[in-house]
C-alpha cells in the first residue's frame, strides 16, 4: 500500500525537495535577480501598492525583491522548506508577504490580486488539462483588467539548440542530466545531483511551448490582448523564434 502511495507521486512532488533546493539558490545571482523583479514591475505596469501572486514564488527568490519595490506580495508554493525558506527571507528585509502551501492549478484566491506572476520555467509542469488548469487558476485570482505572466524556455530555441548530457557546478551541486521530447512537446529529463557522497537522481517532464503554442493555450484560458517578449540575462526585447526565453503576458479582461 505505501509502496504505491509512494509509486503515484508526480515528478513535481520530489524533484524540487533534496539537492535542487541549492541549485536553485545558487542559479541567478542577487543582482540579476533585482533586475528581474524590476523588469515584471516595467512590463506589467506596476505601481507601488498594486498587489500580486507570485506563483510558484520557490524560496521566495523573486517575491522577496518585488515586494521591496513596493507591491502587496502573496506567495504560493508547492515545497513547504521552499515556503518556510521564503518566510525567513522576508522577514530578513522586513518586508510583509503573505505565503501560502497550494498547488498551483488549485488556488485558493478569487479575483484578488493585479497580477499573477510564473516566473522561470515554473510553467508546463503538467499535461494539457493540467496546463489549462494552471492558466485557468491564474485567471481566477486575478481582479478584472489584471495580468498573467508567464516566464518559460522557448520551444523553437530549444529545438534548434538540442544538446545532451549537460554537466556542471551550480553552487557546489555536481549536475548530469539527459533529455529528450516526446511528441506532445513534453521535455523528459532525468538530473543526477550529487554533492560529497550524496547522489539523487530526478526525473522531470515538463511541457515546452512555442510563443504560437503559449498564445492559444492562455487564449482558451479566457486571456486577451496577448503579447510575447523576448527574454534574456540583457532583459526584455522583441520576441522571435530565435528568442532563447520568452516571457507571456494576458489580460483578464472586464466585465
Ligand atoms: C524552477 S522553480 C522557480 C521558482 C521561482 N518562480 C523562482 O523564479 O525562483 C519552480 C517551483 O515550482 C514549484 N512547484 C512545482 N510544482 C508545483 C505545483 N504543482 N504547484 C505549486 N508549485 C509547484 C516548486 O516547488 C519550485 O519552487
């Protein structure tokens, strides 16, 4: 019986806990990550005040810096240590930021917040349900004439780019990993992690879209005036297929 409980969990469910949470607070610098939050205020038009749902807000990497800017931050986190991790960090800056422990096709907010941000890849983590779902969450918890953005991996860059076998450092966690995509554009992966003695191996499958792909699908998820950009470490730019990231932005619209 525990064998299949634990058999059932999804990727998302163990990828994240273990040796990646120092990958991902060792993977974009403090500055870079200034720039960041500087750069989702910019495209979306925020102003000081305004609220918004960081989602998922990891170890509150991002949530932390937007709130010093001035936005009434709300956090959302599947990772429990990632949340308990985010609530130091702002306490730390003394900033006040609500987190909370959702899934993030299931949220728990009704037409609250100016924005909902999904920011680095954080976005895919399903299948096209599953996917819609999360859009559909996004939507929900947005105030009429809100934004949902969405930062993610381009397809067509990815496609035209496809290596194997990456091995590197990331704040001293040794990476391997090898991947491939099947054809409902999902990327399988399989991340060997070690660091001194300890190895963990995770697999991860997460959908990767085109900018044509990621228009449709916030299209049905009820978004309009949709608009794609470019986006690299040098910041936002026009978007084409050559663009190595992208970020997506929709409109709730009103009434
Ligand atoms: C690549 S990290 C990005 C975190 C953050 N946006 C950042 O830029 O640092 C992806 C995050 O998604 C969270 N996550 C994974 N599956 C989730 C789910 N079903 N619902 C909510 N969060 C989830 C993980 O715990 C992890 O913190």
């Amino acid at each position: 019986m525990k064998r299949n409980a634990v058999k059932s969990r999804q990727w998302f469910e163990t990828f994240f806990a273990g040796l990646y949470g120092r990958v991902l607070a060792g993977q974009i610098d403090p500055a870079r990550t200034r720039r960041q939050a500087r750069l989702i205020k910019r495209v979306l038009g925020l102003r000081k005040g305004q609220s918004a749902l960081d989602c998922p807000c990891g170890q509150g990497r991002l949530t932390v810096p937007l709130a010093r800017l001035g936005l009434k931050m709300t956090g959302v986190d599947l990772t429990r240590p990632f949340l308990a991790k985010a609530r130091r960090a702002a306490g730390t800056s003394h900033v006040g930021v609500d987190f909370h422990h959702s899934d993030m096709r299931t949220l728990p907010f009704d037409g609250r917040f100016d924005a909902v941000i999904n920011w680095f890849s954080s976005f895919g983590y399903f299948d096209d349900a599953g996917n819609l779902a999360t859009a559909r969450a996004a939507w929900a918890s947005l105030k009429p004439g809100g934004q949902f953005l969405v930062e993610v991996i381009n397809k067509s860059f990815l496609l035209s780019h496809w290596h194997n076998g990456r091995d590197e450092v990331i704040n001293g966690v040794r990476i391997v990993n090898n991947h491939r995509m099947d054809r409902t554009s999902h990327v399988r992966d399989t991340w060997t992690m070690s660091r001194g003695g300890r190895i963990e191996r995770r697999r991860l499958c997460m959908r990767v879209f085109n900018g044509t792909e990621m228009r449709a699908l916030l299209k049905q998820a009820g978004f309009v005036d949709i608009r794609l950009l470019g986006h690299s470490a040098k910041g936002a730019g026009r978007f084409t297929r050559h663009s190595r990231r992208f970020i997506a932005v929709g409109r709730k619209p009103i009434g």
